[in-house]
C-alpha cells in the first residue's frame, strides 16, 4: 500500500518513546483487552520555524506551535494561509523547507531527519475521504486495526462505527453512501486505531448543519476517550471556537494570534482576528487629543498621536434597539432582515455618516419595521480599536 495511505489511515500502536506496546501477562500472551488498554498514548506535537518553499511561493513562514499532549488545536484561516500544508507536513506527507517538527521531543523532520508517515503514530483524515471502494464499510474502519485479532478489530470498528451513527451500512460499500456519510466512515477510520496524534483537515465541511453538531460533540468525546493529541484544520470560527482548547490564526503562511477562544474573541490582536470571530461595523476614525470623538462619546486612545488615523469597530451585537425618545442616539430604521432569534437591522443613526447594523433578539412578535423611530444604545464594552496597520490599540 501507499505509505501516504497508511499515514492517513493511522498506525496507533505507539512509536519509540512514546509508551510500551500491547503488555504481556505474566501468564503468557496479552489479551485482547490489554493489547487495546495500551494502544493510545498522547503526544506532545511541536513545529520550530517550519518553512515551506514552492516554485510558486512559500506556503509557510516560520511556524512556532507547541501542541500539549492530548489538547486540541484548531487552525483558523481563510484558504491558501498554510492550515493544509502544516497539517500535511505533521503527518510526513510533505517535508518542511526548513525547520523542525518533532512528537514528543523526538524529531521527525528536519534538516538531518526524516521519519516516513507510517512510523508516526498519527491518524490523518482529509475532506476527500479516500475510503477503499472494495471494502465494505465495517472493512474500511477495520483496516487500521491488523493488530488485533479479527473479532476485536471487528468489535472495535462496529463500536465506532455505532457512535458515528452508521452501524446499519456495516455491510455496505462506500458508492452507497452520501458524502456526509462517507466523511463520518473516514472519521471513524481515522480515530479507531487510538493513534497518539490525529489530524483533522476541515472533518465536518460535507455535513448538514445539525449532524454537523452532534458530530462534533461525539468527535470531541472520541478524543477524550481516546487521549489523542489533535490538530484540526477549519475555515469556521464558531467550529474552532467549540472543538479547539486553543485556536491558531494563520494568515499567509503565518501564526497571527494563539490562545483561547475567549482571548481571542474579547482581545484580537489584529482586525483580521476581529472580522473572524464576530459581524462588526467598521468606521474610520482620527485621534485628536488623545482620543476618539464619537457620538456616543470619548473613546479614550493609548498607542496612537493624535492625528493618527484608525478603525473603530462595534460589534453588531454590541447595539440594542429601544423605542424613540428612550435612551441613546436617535435612529430611523432602514432596513430588517429577520433571521430567527436576532434580527439584522441596519439603522441611520444621529451623527454617523454611514449607517451601522445591529443584530437584535427578537421577541415573540416583536420585529422592527422598516422606517420605524428608535433610540440606538452602543455598549463601549462592545467596542474596538485597531491601527490602520490592522494592529489592536488600547
């Protein structure tokens, strides 16, 4: 077979200095349960000025990431930032350019070493599926699990097979299935075989939106139980933001920002970062006396000279709507879009020179007419400031 393939597929038996192999009774051969107890061990993963050069142009930069044993990192970006060919240089599909990648403080890439992918211990999953269209589906999940004697490996695949919800197709063969139902088969292949390191390109993209959820939450529950160390490659924030103990930003071939989904929401470092992770308005202020003129007030300004020309940034949900003459700036309503819960509402408001949209919680009955008077409340919490570099200002 490709050795591509079984990188993609995931040995999980464990590579030198990371933890025994299946453990022998003191009475003779390990059982089936004891081969499977000692199967995961989670790895720490960790890039060092990861590099990657094309004919074309560099796909990387210079990537610093430090992956703790059994965390989940999502990376975020727009497409062509470097998300895929980190992950593809993880699994020792691609080699760096330059730098290092090691798991578990053993170097598998770099300028003197190269270990192939199948010596990795690490499960891949692309969005493409690569299932085997001669097997069956039980077959396709099972084939990681050679190790194991053929009604364990067959239990295991089934268990797995069960929680992705697609026990009934065991039988059947992969031209059968929709592509959401071949993306959870590729899922399960990948994660059955317990390997120390999964990674994840875009997993969830060919699902709806509500087996999209509860395929992240069983996703997130393999993984616990497992204690795999994970990188998931995503272009969704709200997907990062509920599967990532911590989230990396990359943008053209760099890392921009690392950290919490919260920090990164309340503290973004770059505009880019703020566009990211919620609808904002986007205005174009100047400093002038060590601060910013608005009309809901002064927004004080550290970082910058007056005269220094800036954005500043209210989150949608950062604008309430009340009835006229109440409290606020006076607005007239200019157009609503009702969207469930909230509606979107964009609002000519006293003072400003171009309108803002605000996204509102809708009430049970209540939705705001088109020309109706209303008073407009900003909240400052709800407000930020960044450079014309892009750059967060205090």
């Amino acid at each position: 077979m490709d050795w591509s393939v079984r990188s993609w597929l995931g040995r999980g038996r464990g590579t030198e200095g990371e933890g025994p192999g299946p453990v022998a009774s003191p009475t003779g051969p390990a059982s089936a349960a004891q081969r499977r107890a000692a199967a995961t061990f989670a790895a720490r993963l960790t890039f060092e000025q990861i590099v990657r050069r094309y004919d074309d142009g560099d796909a990387l930069l210079g990537v610093d990431l430090d992956i703790a044993p059994g965390e989940v990192v999502c990376l975020l970006g727009p497409s062509g930032c470097g998300k895929t060919t980190l992950l593809r240089i993880a699994s020792g599909i691609e080699r760096p350019s330059s730098g290092r990648v090691l798991i578990n403080d053993r170097e598998v890439a770099g300028p003197e070493r190269f270990v192939p992918p199948e010596e990795r211990s690490v499960g891949l999953m692309f969005q493409d599926f690569a299932l085997f269209p001669h097997l069956t589906i039980l077959q396709n999940v099972a084939f990681g699990l050679k190790a194991l004697p053929p009604e364990v490996a067959r239990r295991e695949a089934m268990s797995v097979l069960s929680r992705v919800g697609l026990e009934r197709y065991a039988s059947a063969y992969p031209h059968i299935l929709s592509g959401g139902q071949q993306q959870r088969v590729a899922l399960a292949r990948a994660i059955v075989p317990r390997p120390s390191v999964v990674l994840m390109d875009e997993p969830f993209s060919g699902l709806d939106v509500q087996l999209r959820d509860s395929m992240q939450e069983e996703t997130l529950a393999l993984l616990r139980e497992t204690r795999a160390t994970c990188m998931i490659v995503t272009h969704h924030p709200e997907e990062a933001m509920r599967l990532g103990d911590r989230i990396a930003i990359m943008r053209k071939g760099r890392i921009v920002q690392l950290g919490r989904a919260e920090q990164l929401y309340h503290h973004p470092a770059e505009l880019f970062v703020a566009r990211l992770f919620s609808e904002i308005n986007e205005l174009d202020v100047t400093v002038r006396n060590g601060a910013i003129d608005m009309p809901f007030g002064r927004v004080p300004v550290t970082g910058l000279r007056d005269g220094d020309h800036a954005t500043l940034c209210i989150r949608e949900r950062g604008i309430r709507l009340h009835p006229a003459g109440t409290c606020g700036l006076a607005g007239r309503v200019l157009h609503v879009k009702f969207l469930g819960d909230v509606g979107l509402v964009e609002i000519g408001v006293h003072g400003f020179d171009v309108p803002l949209r605000a996204r509102t919680p809708v009430a049970v009955g209540e939705v705001w007419s088109k020309g109706a008077e209303v008073s407009v409340e900003i909240d400052p919490a709800r407000i930020l400031l960044f450079s014309k570099q892009g750059r967060e200002t205090k």
